[in-house]
C-alpha cells in the first residue's frame, strides 16, 4: 500500500515540477524569436526571474523523493542514464548562472553571452527531461541485476526524440502564454500569436506521440484493464481544447492555467500508464525496476509520508504566495529598479 502511495506521490511531483519549471524553461528557448531588443529581452528575464528557481525546488523534491522512497530505481536510473542527467545539470546551472552574471558588466557581447546560455540552458533540459521520459516509457535495456546495456545515443531513437519535441513543443507554449499572461501591448500581441502556432503544433505531435506510445510502449495495457483511467486522457484533451479556447478569447491567464492542467493529466497519463513500473526493462519484462521491488522499508516509507504531509503544503502555500504577491504586469518601469534583471 506504502509503496503504491509513493509511486503517485512520486508522479505528482514530477507532474508539478513540469507545469511549474515548464514554463520559464519554454520562454527561455524562445526568448529570441520572442524578444526583438534589449528591453524586451530584460521584460522576459523578469517575467521568469522571481519564479525559476523556486520551480526547481520541485526537480530535487522529485529527485529526493525518488533516492529516498525508491532507491533501486535511483541507482539504476543514474547507472542507465548519467550521461543525459549529467548534461541536464550541467544546463540547468547554466541557466542559473545566466540570471545572475548577464547584467554584471555594461556589455552587448557579455549580455549576448549570457543570452546564449538561457536558451541553451533552457531548450536542452527541456528536451532531456522528454528523451529520457519517453525511453522510460518504452523500456531501457536493463538486466535482472540492474544493469544497463545501452548507450547515450541509443536514447535518441525516433520515439525518444519525440518524447522530445514533444516537451519542447509543450513547454514553449507554456512558456509563451506565460509571457502573455506578464506583458501587455506588442510584447504581449508577438506572445499570443507564437502561443497559437504552438497550440496548433503541440495537438500534432500529441498526437503523433500517443500513436508511437501505443506501438511503442505499454503504457496503454493499464488502460484496457481499468477503463476508468479514460478519464485522465480525457481530461488531458479537455484541458488542451480549453487553453485553445481561452487563448481566442483573450483571457491568458485562464489559458496558462489550462496549459498547467494539460501539462499534469499528460503526466499522469503516463504514471499510470507504467504503474508499477518505474523502470520498464526492454529486454525482460520481468527484470523491469518496479515500485514493490525498489522501495525503502516500510519503515522509511511511513516517516517519509509524515514528513510530506507536512512540508509539501508548506512549500505549495509559500509558491502561492509568491504567484499571488508577484501577479501584475512586467512594464518597463519595473526595468529602473535596483533588484531587476
């Protein structure tokens, strides 16, 4: 039962961190189709900085949840994938530096440097963060002793790069009605337009995604035994359907929020999808990394739940805070002062 509870706590916490984290790693990789100067760029760096790093909280949360509930499938998650892990901090630090140094010298090329940074330290986790999800999702090749027998580039097969695009795709349209949600006049106008072919290119690759999950994974077996779980997919499609129909109406904020939800059902479809895998083995499915044969002791398991309960609605209520307190506009007058980016 323990190590049920955890597995969906386990798929929340990765379904927060991308809803949250999404949409600031989404404008950072369109920041240069998005931004046409230096003031818009600076309107960007603003409309994400109070937000970004308080979003990772949730990544270690999620990571820290996974070395303490499930341990197995930690070691042999890193084992499998370090390379792609190792290349995913690596970018996310970038990303972080990028905020802190870009306005540290009075320089076009220093700022261009660090404009760099953000998109690769954007775009690459973000792409990562679904190659390596969509190879969770059709099997690693993993033997009954955990070992992994594959490769970095291995993982760049079809249906992991269209985990991939998918994220991407995902992410930048979350991340351009975001920016719309902050801004107002051109900036705004140049959000919602991207915001729209993104709609229109993330229902595509959806799509085409469930198409190769269907032939490519089991994740649709949980499906066909419990016809119930339609309801997630289903809410899914609703939640898209509504983002596209707030974004016609004008009303971003009810978008973004809907963008939000499309992001979560789309993870749970795919948590349970792979209940009570954790690390499905593409070359047994008997070695597969599982939730009963990765978990810490009942022991642990029990405390970890009492510490949860207690501080996951903590930190939730203090990022409610800071979304409510932090609601309005970035205009250009936010740009004079001392604490912008």
């Amino acid at each position: 039962m323990l190590e049920t509870i955890w597995f969906i706590l386990w798929g929340v916490l990765w379904a927060v961190y991308f809803m949250l984290d999404g949409f600031d790693l989404g404008l950072g990789s369109l920041m240069p189709a998005l931004a046409k100067d230096e003031k818009e760029r600076r309107i960007i760096y603003n409309a994400m900085g109070p937000f970004w790093d308080g979003n990772e909280v949730w990544l270690i949360t999620a990571g820290g949840a996974t070395f303490a509930a499930f341990p197995v499938a930690y070691a042999v998650m890193f084992n499998g994938l370090y390379s792609a892990l190792l290349l995913l901090l690596f970018a996310l630090i970038l990303r972080g530096v990028s905020f802190e140094f870009r306005g540290k010298i009075d320089s076009p090329g220093w700022r261009s440097l660090w404009d760099a940074c953000l998109v690769i330290g954007s775009f690459l986790p973000a792409l990562l963060l679904g190659v390596a999800f969509a190879n969770i999702f059709q099997g690693l090749p993993i033997d009954n002793e955990g070992v992994y027998h594959g490769t970095f580039f291995g993982l760049l097969n079809l249906y992991g790069i269209a985990g991939g695009v998918l994220f991407v795709v995902m992410f930048m349209l979350h991340g351009a009605l975001w920016l719309a949600v902050k801004t107002e006049g051109v900036l705004q106008g140049r959000a919602s337009r991207f915001a729209s072919r993104l709609w229109a290119a993330l229902l595509v690759t959806a799509v085409l995604f469930l198409v190769l999950s269907f032939l490519a994974t089991r994740l649709f077996d949980n499906y066909l035994k419990m016809p119930l779980l339609w309801i997630i997919p289903a809410a899914a499609v609703a939640a898209l359907i509504l983002t596209r129909a707030f974004m016609l109406r004008g009303a971003y904020g009810k978008a973004w929020m809907s963008s939000a939800a499309t992001i979560l059902f789309i993870t749970f479809f795919s948590v349970a999808g792979l209940y009570p895998d954790l690390l499905p083995s593409s070359l047994d499915p008997g070695y597969s990394v599982t939730a009963f044969n990765a978990a810490s002791s009942q022991l642990t398991l029990k405390i970890m739940l009492g510490v949860a309960l207690v501080m996951v609605p903590i930190v939730i209520a203090y990022q409610t805070w800071v979304y409510v307190f932090l609601r309005g506009k970035v205009t250009e007058k936010d740009l004079a002062y001392e604490e912008a980016y």
